[in-house]
C-alpha cells in the first residue's frame, strides 16, 4: 500500500511532468519543489528539479522536443 505522502509525491511528479512538457518550467520547479519538500530523496523529482532550474534560466529553442541534452559533466 502506498502513503498518503508518497501519493502526494507522485501527483505533484506528475503535474511538474506536465509543465515540463509545456515548457513551464518556472511552475515545474514549484511542483518539483513541494515533492522535495515531502520526500527530499525522491531521485525522479531531484532530476526535473535541476533540469527545470536550467531551463527556467535558459530556455530550449520553440521546436523542443522534450529530450534533456546534457551539455556538461
């Protein structure tokens, strides 16, 4: 059975999916955020945070794809 905390985790994961998806990417960190909040180890929600933070200050070109292209190591 899963927790009330953990359900909360994964509708919050799913929303930011969503507003990633969109190219929201401010609202996607909120969402990623409060799952943070709720569950700081929580690996999937940790990846779209960081890569939502990127976004926000640099946005990919109209014609995005979705595809996160790692820049750097």
């Amino acid at each position: 059975m899963i927790s009330e905390t953990k359900k909360q985790v994964l509708e919050l994961y799913a929303e930011g999916r969503k507003l990633y998806k969109l190219m929201q990417f401010q609202a996607a960190v909120d969402k990623f955020g409060k799952a943070l909040e709720l569950d700081p180890k929580d690996g999937p929600s940790k990846v779209y945070y960081e890569r939502c933070k990127l976004y926000a200050a640099n946005p990919p070109d109209e014609d995005w794809d979705g595809v996160f292209t790692m820049t750097h190591k």
